[in-house]
C-alpha cells in the first residue's frame, strides 16, 4: 500500500482530525452533515438525509478522522430499512412479484452478464491487477465482495473503493434522476418528525427491526441486517399482525448512520492509495452505471415499468440506498425495485467466487487464492 507519509502535508506535520478528541470529531460530523443537508434540501434534492451524513463521512475521513459507525449500529440501521421496506409491501404485489419472477430473473442475469463483461475486459487488458476487477465491479452486496475479495486473492483496498464509490456516485445520480422525476418534494416544514405513535405497535416494530437484524448477524445471512426484518416483516404485514410503524426521526438517524459508515470508508489511505488508478476506476462505475442504464431504459419500454423505479431496480448501487431513495421520491414502485436489488445481491453472492475463478483462468490473470 502507497504509505501515506509520502504525502507533503503529512511531511510538514498536517494531522487533521487525528488524534482530536472523539466528542470534537462527532461534533464536527454532525455539524458538517447537518450543513450538507439543508444544502440538499433547499435544492430539493431527494435522499438528502442519505446523500448529507454520506458527504460528511467523506470530508470526515479525509481529515484523516478516525470515526467508525459501531458495527451493531450500522447493523440495526439496516434492520429500520428492511422494516419499511416491509411496511410498503402488500398481498397484491407480493402476488405481482410471483407472476413475474422470469422478467426478474432476466433483468439479474442482464445486469450481472454487464459486469462480468466489464470485470472481464479491465482485467484481460490489465487495468487492475488480478481479479480486483471482477470484484470491483460485482453490481450488488459491496461489503461481501469485499470479504470474499480478498480471501480469494484480489486487493480489497482497491475493491473496497471501487464498490463505495459507486455506491455514491450511483445514489447522487440516482436523487438527481428523482428529483426531475417528482412533482413535488417533501421539505422539512411538512415532515411531522416528532408526531405521535401507536406505543405498542412501536414497540413491536423495534422487536422486528433489532431483533431480525441480530438473528440475520449470528446467521451470517448475506445483507441479512436488511433482508429478515424485511422478509419477516413483509410476511406479518400480509398476514395482518404488523403495520411497522416508523416514526421519520428513527428513519432519519437510519439514513445519517448508514450515511456516515459509507462516507467514512472512503479513508485518506485508501484514496490516496486509489488515486493512480482514478481515472480507470471512474471509467468502469460509469460504463456499468451507463450499462446497467440501457437496461433500465429496455425494461421502461417492453416492461411498461416507469422510468425512475427502472432505474433504481438496475442501478448497481447499495440495495438501502436504493430503498431510501424510493421512500424519498415517493413515486417509484418500492417492491419492484427491492426485489430485484435482493435477487441480484443474493446471485452475486453465489455465482461470484466461480465467476471470478472462471475468468481469471481465461484472462491469464493471478489465480485466486482457494
């Protein structure tokens, strides 16, 4: 890894937020996200409670911040989107969704066949080594590949920033595509953030959102923070036994936490270790983005799906940013597009070991470790 004490501002004693009291840099977090999204919302931007805490993670961690999101945290903030993810799902798109289970399936096998692709031209004409390749450009489950990157040979470093900043790049292309999208945006004036609440159907929302997200953890289930609360949540919701009820100050300090854990692993180190590659790393996210928007733009017109859930559905972003995104336009079809983004991450996750075998062995590139 390219040492960062080469850098001229290290050199001449530049450290930033390092070493700063813990309450100073939480301070300068929260002020900073705070900032970033009354920006956002004043440009009517959807999101903003995503996109903000995720900029101030990034400015954060440059300053060589040495924040970190608790994993339980970031793991029970998933459990709060896979709870209203569940609370939009009904019995007649649950029905939808069974009846169209072979256009899911192609639009998977559409998006994941792009990637390979693309995995597999950057790594045969050696613009990043190895197979980092074909795990930088997996379309789904960004800290899974990670892992399995790098216990099969490839730079996780690399991977690490190639997924998360796709992630972003993704989200801010795709509140932009919602915004023009919308006919009228949510401001803060109208949004009862403090109303009441049903006290025990709270309660027994908090039991499914934190406790699906523990038994998804000690199940070691891909993405299972977001999927059992969803899952279970979605089977309740059918059945009658739960409305998940969400107040918006919960889903707000959900948007904020997992904001800021993707913000801030965009880390000094990384980008200063990335910033070589930069430029070949920008052109395979936009070729996949622009790929996986071709998609899109096929499936609005033989599908009749509407444009802005289209994209969401492809877009080869995070499948909780996809889902905060939805909630915010208030027009996309939010269990079209998690249906697709869970099948697609859950495919991955199967098929991306082999796969990265497969075309190291036809590339000529370092074998992954087994």
């Amino acid at each position: 890894m390219t040492p960062v004490l080469a850098s001229p501002r290290n050199a001449e004693g530049w450290r930033g937020l390092r070493g700063r009291p813990a309450s100073l840099q939480w301070a300068s977090l929260i002020l900073v996200s705070a900032l970033c999204v009354a920006l956002l919302r004043v440009a009517h931007v959807p999101a903003a409670l995503l996109l903000g805490p995720m900029a101030a993670g990034v400015v954060i961690a440059t300053v060589q911040g040495s924040l970190g999101v608790p994993r339980w945290l970031f793991l029970s903030a998933q459990g709060v989107i896979g709870g209203m993810i569940a609370s939009r799902f009904s019995l007649s798109l649950a029905r939808n969704i069974a009846c169209g289970w072979k256009l899911y399936l192609l639009v998977t096998a559409s998006v994941l066949g792009a990637s390979c692709l693309l995995g597999w031209a950057l790594a045969h004409w050696r613009v990043l080594p190895g197979t980092t390749a074909v795990w930088g450009t997996s379309p789904g489950a960004a800290t899974s590949m990670i892992v399995m990157a790098e216990a099969y040979g490839a730079d996780a470093r690399l991977v690490a920033f190639m997924q998360y900043l796709r992630v972003v790049l993704v989200a801010v292309l795709a509140s932009i595509i919602a915004h023009f999208a919308m006919h009228q945006v949510a401001t803060a004036s109208n949004v009862p953030w403090f109303g009441p609440i049903e006290s025990v159907r709270f309660g027994e929302t908090l039991v499914l959102v934190f406790g699906g997200a523990a038994v998804g953890r000690l199940l070691s289930i891909p993405a299972g923070a977001l999927l059992v609360p969803f899952i279970v949540g979605s089977a309740m919701n059918f059945a009658g036994w739960l409305k998940p009820e969400l107040p918006p100050w919960l889903l707000a300090a959900s948007y904020a936490l997992i904001g800021w854990t993707v913000g801030m692993r965009f880390t000094r180190d990384i980008l200063v270790y990335a910033m070589r590659v930069l430029p070949r790393v920008l052109v395979s996210i936009v070729t996949l983005i622009g790929v996986c928007g071709l998609i899109a733009v096929a499936l609005t017109h033989l599908g009749g799906i509407d444009p802005l859930t289209a994209y969401l559905a492809t877009s080869p972003g995070g499948a909780d940013s996809a889902a905060i995104i939805a909630a915010s336009s208030g027009k996309a079809d939010m269990g079209f597009v998690m249906a697709l983004q869970m099948v697609r991450a859950i495919t991955v996750i199967f098929v991306g070991p082999p796969l990265a075998r497969f075309i190291a062995n036809h590339t000529g590139t370092t074998h992954p470790r087994t």
